[in-house]
C-alpha cells in the first residue's frame, strides 16, 4: 500500500476520548430504542450465546450505558443463554482501557457490576474484514465509525474534507465509499445468524444537506480547511502537505446508505440483508448547547476544540512531512487547534459540531 493511501485513524488514548466526546455518548444513547427494537425482533438460537459487537468502539466509554440497557433486555428475553459482548476497532486502538474500564478501574460504573456471567472480549480486526465466525452475530452495533475509508482514494487538491470535494476527486471518494460500504455489509452478512440485526449509526448528509458540523452556523471543515490554507499562505506548511491532510472520510447520504440494501441485484440483497429501519437526526453539540445558558466564550473554546481534536489529530499530523522533526509537527499541530481555539473564543457564535447521523437497522433474512 502506497503512503498516500493508508489511512490514519486514532482517537486519543487512555480513555480521553469518551471524556472528549459527550456528544457521541449523546448519539449513542439515542439509539437506544432502536436496539431494543431489533433485541425484540431477534430471533431465539437456544444453545448458543447471544453475541453483540460494537465495531468500532474506541475506548468503550460511550456505549458503556447503551450496552448494559442492551444486556438487561437479552437477559430478558433470553434468561437461559449466555451473553459474549466483543468490543472490535483497529490495531492501534488502546485496548487496555476497555478492560480497565469494564472491570472497574477507572472509577465508572461498569454493566460488569450489574450482570453475572457476562463473556466480554476484543477483536482488533477491522470492520473491513471478517471479525466473528459465520452465523454466530445476532446483534451488530457500530455508531461514528464507518465514515473512515479504507483507503483515501486520492489527496483532494482544494479541501481537507470530501464534503468539500468536486469533480474528479469527489467522483473518486464516492466510489470509495461504495465498496467500502458493501464490504462491510457482505462481511456482516456472513458473520450474521439467521435474522441477526445490524443497528449502525453512522455520520451522513441528510436530506437538506446536513452533515458534521454545518448544520446552519459556521461550517466546520471549511475552518478547517482555512486555517491549514492561511497556514500554507505563511509558509508554515507546504502545499503538499496541505494536500496529505485529506481525512480519508466520506459522508453517505441516505440514498447512498440505502442503495445495496434496497437492489435486488446487489450482492448485499443476495446475501440476505435489507433495510428494517432508516432515518437521519441531528445532535445537538453538548459545548455550544451549554454555552447558550453560561456565555462563558473561552470555556466553550477550550472545552470544544478538543473533541475535534480527538479525531483529526492523526490524520493532520500524519500529513505533515516526515523530515519534520517530533517536536516541529507537534508545534504545528498544536499551533492549529490553538488557531481554531482563539476563532471560537474571539467570535463563538455559530461554532459548534452537531452530529448529523443516519440510524439504520438491517436484518438478515431468517
Ligand atoms: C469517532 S470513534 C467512535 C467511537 C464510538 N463508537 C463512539 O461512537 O463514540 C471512531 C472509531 O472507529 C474506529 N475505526 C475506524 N476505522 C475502523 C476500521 N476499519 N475498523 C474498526 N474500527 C475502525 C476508530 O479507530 C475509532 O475508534
């Protein structure tokens, strides 16, 4: 694989991530009714235990709650057959933190506490593989994950972000994003019992063009993506580097999301999944909500900046040219959050990251 084309996706480690990340919590929560829904609809498999995945989990934190609400309810519906919970993302992810936080060190309630006999591991086989053995999922659940490609498919000369892509280069993240997705749905097909369920919140555009982060106030990829150009402009970085900072992200519409699931000539429809449910919601962001009742600028600064940070550190620093020393990059890196920190605090009005998410549940065929 080129340099160009890997991709380089790390959230902040040692369980800083949920901490920065309120609102994906927020997102999680909100699925809530939606598992309990295919929990209902999940059909029984007498012998076996109840498998449930989280792909993508990060750290665990976020869908800590959601998954002992999910546990209660197959317990209930299930009282005689074991629970396996297995936490999948990549390589590098911090898998310790999941483990110390499930069985209590880190000072927040677990589900451990709550439920006997819980099976719990990890995988840190990418969704883009085959995770669990065949027929053995019954209840699939990503949530903010899967807008990461697999691959960028190419740098986009004049936006860090594909929601800012045109022509060529916007033809080619769709592409991208198309087989990416069906791979991910051919890989579920098979590792899916029999009427096994998939609920994946993912970021999309919505039906008036929402995305992450432009929902009506100050579009954040455009800031972005000005603030690396004024950096190009003061010779801070160089134009090629600019170029690498292309998040290998894409944005489904619902259409998109939809597409495979609903043709019958697909080879997702051919493995048995359909849609059960689909729609799209907003999320507010929890740091521009609470600024609207304290109206204290710096501290919805300082406290917003670094949930962005979170996740786009890795790609922006990957960016940089390798010749660059550790201590330069980290200046540069710095100095753009700092940037962005002092945008927000000196005009905070219509800043902000509301989560825009498409809600899907997909049933395979009993
Ligand atoms: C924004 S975090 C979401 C974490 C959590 N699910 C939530 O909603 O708060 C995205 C996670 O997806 C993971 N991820 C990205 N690409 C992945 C892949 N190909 N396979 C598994 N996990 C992946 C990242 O490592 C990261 O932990």
């Amino acid at each position: 694989m080129a340099e160009n084309d890997k991709t380089h996706v790390a959230m902040t480690a040692g369980g800083a991530y949920s901490l920065a990340t309120l609102g994906a919590k927020d997102v999680i929560n909100g699925a809530w009714p939606i598992v309990l829904d295919a929990i209902e609809r999940i059909p029984d498999r007498p012998g076996s235990a109840f498998t449930f995945s989280d792909m993508g989990t990060a750290d665990a934190g976020t869908s800590l709650e959601m998954i002992g609400d999910a546990i209660a309810a197959i317990r209930q519906r299930f009282p005689e057959r074991d629970v396996q919970i297995v936490y999948t993302d990549q390589p590098r992810n911090d898998y310790n933190v999941i483990f110390q936080m499930l069985h209590g060190l880190t000072g927040q309630a677990s589900y451990l506490d709550r439920f006997e006999n819980i099976q719990v591991m990890a995988s840190a086989t990418s969704f883009y593989n085959r995770i669990l053995p065949a027929n053995t999922l019954d209840l699939g659940f990503s949530a903010t994950a899967m807008h990461w490609l697999s691959r960028k498919p190419c740098d986009i000369p004049d936006h860090v972000h594909a929601v800012g892509a045109t022509g060529t280069s916007l033809k080619e993240f769709q592409l991208q994003a198309a087989k990416d997705w069906e791979i991910i749905l051919l890989h579920r097909a098979v590792e899916l019992a029999p009427g096994g369920r998939l609920v994946l919140v993912n970021f999309g555009v919505d039906d008036e063009g929402r995305y992450l982060g432009n929902t009506g106030g100050i579009n954040m990829f455009d800031t972005f993506d000005a603030i690396w150009r004024g950096f190009v402009k003061d010779n801070m970085i160089s134009e090629a580097e600019y170029a690498a900072m292309t998040l290998p992200q894409y944005y489904k519409s619902v259409d998109e999301f939809c597409a495979p699931l609903e043709d019958p000539t697909s080879t997702v429809k051919q493995a048995g999944l359909s849609v059960e449910h689909c729609e799209s919601r907003v999320v507010r962001c929890p740091f521009a909500a609470e600024f609207q009742s304290h109206g204290d600028a710096a501290r919805f600064a300082s406290e917003y900046i670094p949930t962005l940070r979170s996740w786009s550190e890795a790609t922006f620093s990957a960016g940089l040219h390798k010749s660059r020393l550790d201590v330069e990059r980290d200046e540069i890196i710095d100095n753009f959050y700092d940037t962005y920190e002092s945008m927000v605090c000196a005009a905070p009005e219509g800043h902000g990251m509301d989560y825009v998410h498409v809600y899907l549940t997909i049933a395979k065929e009993s």
